[in-house]
C-alpha cells in the first residue's frame, strides 16, 4: 500500500467526490474523497464532521488543491466548510442525487401525514401505495401505472407534493445558469405557496444552498462515480463480515478502489512452465 500511494498522480485531478460512509454500528462514519474523472478512491478520513473534511483535504499536496476546480458533495455543512478553508479554489456542486432524494424523503412524509389522517376516517386510498411516488411513472408495471394515475387524478396532498418534486426536475434541464437561476425563483414561489410544510422546508433548505447548485450549470458533475464506489465498498464490508478497525477498512478500501500501482519495482514474470 505504502509503495502504491507514493507511486499515485494526483497532479491531473481536477474534479473530486467528498461523501461519508458508515464504517460501524450507529453514527460511526468515515469520510472519502474520489476522483470523479478516473473513478478511484483518493482518500478515506475517520469521522464526517468539519475537521474530517479538512483533513480528507490536506491528503492532498496544497499545489494540487489550488488545481482542483470542483467538488461535488451533498449539503452537510462540515464538507462546504473544510472545502472553503482547504481548498477555497474548487467550486462548491450540490450533487442532484442528493437533492433527489431530498425531495423524495419531503414527498413520502407528506404521504405518511396524510395517510395516517385518511386511515382515520376510513380511507385507505394511499395504502400500498409508497413506492408510486418515489419511483418514475416509466418504470412502473401497467397496473401500477393505472392506480398512480387515478391517485394523481385526486385532490391529494401527496399529489401536490409529488408534483412540486417532479417539477424540479426541469431545474437541471436549463442550458444555462441564468434560466436555472430564474427556473428555481418560479419554483420556489410555487413551493412555498403550497401549504406543505415538508415541501416548503426542503425550499427553503435548497435557496439557502442555491449557489452550490447553480455551480452544476458551470462544473456539470455529480457524485454518481462516488456512489458507485460506495456500493463496491460495502461489499467489501459485507465480505469481511464488518471492520474493526479504521486502518484494515482503510486499507482494503484503496487496494480495491484505489487504482494503485503495487507491484514490486523489478518485477518479472516467467510463464516458461
């Protein structure tokens, strides 16, 4: 491992992933910094606070953080925070994954809310019916697509509140920052207008964040390679059967995701059998 770090170009990397990890039970984290263009974990730092994140920064030489000009993150302010103090040259990029989901999670305590009030007068019109909203209409069964349209007919809270979901979505089809910048002020208004206090919250969360978004339409990247590696890394998790230790898990985690050199210096094969 040591001989493969000292052997890593970092000198190339211009786009970077900040995400956190559960590394334990409960709230144990770490945090990971990816290269998004050659897909490679650069980093793993115990913990996903402010100083984690700063940390997580200083693994890389400083002429090579003032070369970095974006990172894509989520909205946790400790990653913003250590990305302004470590790394001030790189762009801020709200990951749109993360704001998906974000809108998801308003729309589905929306439905809950309401499910449970309908529940008691007798109404079980949204039972079952969960994943209709959270899922794009194009990929439901037909069935399923039916009964979704006939709850999309009813004048339900969670419709609306599916609808202001959907309609987001057109905020990062804009070709330019201008008219994404004018698209979000309609939306907002439209959001919180709406009565939906879930909706409403998530409006005001992603104004207070609209410049990391807007960042998108200049360094369009996601954390999508970032994900990716997530998922390698918890099989890797799964078939260790969990970590005990920060420094196996950091370890296992660059030998395979990692991308690095570790063959010996002098190496030679001989296949003459």
């Amino acid at each position: 491992m040591a001989r493969g770090l000292v052997r890593r170009r970092t000198d190339q990397v211009k786009a970077v992933g900040l995400d956190e990890k559960n590394f334990g039970s409960g709230q144990d984290y770490v945090s990971i910094m990816t290269d998004l263009k050659e897909a490679r974990v650069l980093e793993v730092i115990p913990g996903n606070d402010t100083q984690s994140g700063c940390e997580l920064w200083k693994t890389l030489p400083i002429e090579q953080r003032e070369e970095v000009e974006a990172a894509a993150m989520d909205m946790s302010a400790g990653f913003a925070a250590a990305t302004r103090m470590e790394a001030p040259n790189a762009a801020i990029v709200h990951d749109k994954f993360h704001v998906s989901k974000m809108l998801n999670e308003a729309v589905d305590r929306v439905r809950r809310r309401e499910h449970h009030q309908m529940k008691k007068q007798g109404d079980d019109r949204l039972s079952g019916s969960r994943q209709l909203w959270l899922y794009n209409p194009e990929n439901l069964e037909d069935h399923r697509f039916e009964k979704f349209k006939d709850l999309l007919k009813e004048n339900l809270k969670t419709s609306r509140a599916w609808m202001h979901k959907e309609n987001f979505r057109g905020f990062w089809e804009q070709e330019s920052i201008w008219e994404a910048e004018g698209y979000f002020k309609r939306w907002y208004a439209s959001a919180i207008r709406s009565r939906l206090e879930p909706i409403k919250k998530i409006a005001r969360t992603l104004k207070a964040h609209l410049s990391g978004l807007l960042n998108y339409f200049i360094y369009p990247i996601t954390n999508a390679i970032t994900e990716g590696l997530n998922s390698r890394i918890q099989q890797i998790k799964a078939n260790a059967r969990g970590f005990r230790s920060f420094a196996n898990y950091r370890t296992r985690i660059l030998f395979f995701c990692g991308k690095l050199d570790l063959l010996p210096a002098n190496h030679q094969f001989n296949f003459n059998i």
